[in-house]
C-alpha cells in the first residue's frame, strides 16, 4: 500500500510544479499583451510604419496588388496586417532586393528585424 501513496505524494509534488510553470507562463504572456496595446487598434487592410510599435507615418497597402514591386520613399520599421488572402514581404532594398527579405503571414502586428525600402503583395 506505501506504493500507491508514494505515487499521491509524485503526482501532488509534479502537478504544484506543472502550477507554478503556468503561472509563469501566464505572467510571461501578460508582459508581452502590454507592449501589444502600444500598437494602433488591429484593423482589416495593412499598413506600413516608419516607427517601431506602428508609429509615424503610416503607408497603406493595396492587398489586391497581388506580386507588383513598390519602392518606398523612406524605410518602414513595422507592419500591421488583418487579411484572409494576402500577405506582405518586404525587403531591405529598393526594387524589392537586398538579401533576407521578410514575409508577414495573413494576420501580423510586427516590428521589422531591419528597416524595409520596398514590399510585394502575395498570396497567403
């Protein structure tokens, strides 16, 4: 009978750890949602920031302009975009070049991991 107890007290001691990592995870997740709320309100479409966090001058893109290059006229840091078709990949280059180019998905809130001169328009 000592065997199942010892197997209580296991189970007791591994489900107060498996408590504590949630709680921790939980925690963690609510640090990142308060960076979220400094980004504008998440609407349908995409838009380009010249600031981190979706700030200065906003660019809108045209979602149905599927595979045209467009230049930019200065560099964005962020990207926000709500679509069921269409993502965003943006290069650090003009005339859509540079080396690493970085693609959003369908649905992102992001700063870019470097500033972007140009983006194309594609299929999710």
């Amino acid at each position: 009978m000592s065997t199942p107890t010892k197997k209580l007290r296991s189970t007791a001691t591994t489900t107060a750890a498996a408590a504590v990592a949630m709680t921790a995870a939980l925690v963690g997740l609510g640090a990142g949602t308060a960076n979220a709320t400094d980004w504008p309100p998440l609407q349908e479409g995409a838009h380009l920031y010249s600031g981190a966090h979706g700030t200065g001058t906003v660019s809108t893109v045209d979602l149905d302009d599927f595979g045209t290059c467009h230049t930019l006229s200065a560099p964005v840091r962020s990207v926000q975009i709500a679509s069921g078709s269409a993502s965003v990949v943006l290069y650090p280059g003009a005339d859509c070049t540079g080396p690493y180019p970085w693609a959003t998905g369908s649905l992102a809130e992001s700063d870019l991991p470097r500033p972007a001169l140009s983006y194309r328009v594609v299929p999710a």
